[in-house]
C-alpha cells in the first residue's frame, strides 16, 4: 500500500510539474527528524501532522477552492546532508487526493542512519528551493517544525534576507520538550525557543511562530497553524 500510494504521488507530481497550473497556495512542510527526535517523537510528528490534515475544519480549508487548490510537498531535514521528500508536489482537488496524503504519512518509515546535528539554515534554503518551483501559486509558504537551535551550516538569520527577498514566507512550529519527569517545565523552555526561531528563522510580514507543548501537542498544534495559515488567505481573497 505504501509503495503504491508513493508511487502514484511521484507520477502526479511529476506530470503536474509539466504544466503550470494556477493554485493558491503552495504549502512545504519541512519535519526535524534530528538526533534529538528519537523514535517514539518521531511517529508522534508524523502522525500528528496527518491527524491535523484530516481534521475535518482543515480538510475543509484545505478542499474549498478546487478550481484553485493548494499545493502541498512533505520533506524531512536533520543534518546537512538529510532531507528527504516524502509526499512530492501534489495539488489537493478533492478528498481523495488528500487521504492519498495521510495514509502515505502514516507508512514511512523512519531512515536509519540519519544525521544527528540540526542544521536548520540548509532546511530553509532547501525548502526555499523547492517554493522555487511553484512559481504559478499566488503564495508560497514553508513551514519549518523544530525542537532545537541550528547546531550546523550556515546560521539562519544569515539566510533570511536572500529568501525575504524571494516573496516566500517561512513559519515555524516550535515543538518543547517532554521532561515530565523534571515537572512540566516546558513553558519557560519553549519561550526561549520561540525566540530563537522569531529572530531567526520567521520570513515574511504575515510570518508567526506556533508552538507545541511537546510531541503530544504537536498534532493540534500543526492543525492550529494550518488554518490560521489557510484562513488568511481566504480572507485575504475576499
């Protein structure tokens, strides 16, 4: 089922790529799969952004302008060299398109091996380079989910002006720590990270922070993020 629903996602992807195509909203999800998410985190984020694409209030979102739909790619990053595409480019016409999407989520499988630093900036300049090709989208939006400062390649704040310069906004779905054992002291943890992520990482006049409350939040979390995302622009529309 996996290989088929992937397979079936790259040919789509591909043939799309051959004819531009007006959308809305081009939407790159970008997934820290870094040393510091270990396994149990790891399916938690998965999962969770497919809970949150499955909500009924963001299918809905999500499945309210066909004649102009969004387009949405899934790529994982860690290290320098680590990121990897896990749904390509897919325009989500209807609602089977975009259960193709979770039920590809829900198979992967993680890589072993990955890198263990977190080289964010490289996340950004790759996801930037994927918007690239979007060019036909009214908006062109990256969203980066993290749980750590960058530790490797180029800092972010260095990046953020050639990819200001872009026209793409870059949002952020900071993630805090589950320390429970330590009592829960993740709101003065992720405050801190916030920040970090605010002054380094956000493009964009309209570009915001979300944030959850550890691996458990994460699925309502991104689900909070998604529509604030694509309700502004149907508003916007109006």
């Amino acid at each position: 089922m996996k290989t088929a629903l992937l397979v079936a996602l790259l040919a789509m992807g591909a043939a799309q790529a051959s004819v531009a195509q007006t959308c809305r909203q081009a939407l790159a999800l970008g997934l820290d799969v870094s040393g510091s998410v270990d396994a149990r985190e790891y399916r938690l984020q998965l999962s969770g952004l497919a809970t949150a694409l499955n909500s009924s209030a963001v299918r809905a979102a999500l499945l309210e302008q066909p004649e102009a739909p969004v387009e949405l790619l899934v790529f994982e990053w860690s290290g320098p060299q680590e990121q990897t595409t896990l749904v390509p480019w897919t325009r989500i016409t209807d609602a089977q398109t975009l259960t193709d999407v979770t039920e590809v989520l829900g198979n992967v499988q993680r890589r072993e091996g990955s890198a263990p630093g977190t080289a964010l900036g490289v996340a950004m300049m790759v996801g930037a380079k994927m918007l690239a090709q979007r060019g036909q989208c009214w908006r062109r939006t990256l969203d980066i989910s993290g749980d750590g400062k960058s530790n490797l390649g180029p800092r972010p704040r260095n990046i953020k002006p050639a990819l200001a310069s872009e026209g793409i906004t870059i949002n952020a779905l900071v993630i805090g720590a589950d320390n429970p054992a330590n009592g829960d002291i993740r709101q003065s943890e992720i405050a801190e990270l916030s920040a970090y992520f605010t002054a380094e990482v956000i493009v964009g006049p309209d570009a915001f922070v979300e944030v959850a409350l550890g691996f458990e939040d994460y699925a309502a979390a991104m689900e909070r993020k998604l529509l604030r995302e694509l309700d502004g622009l149907i508003v916007s529309m109006r």
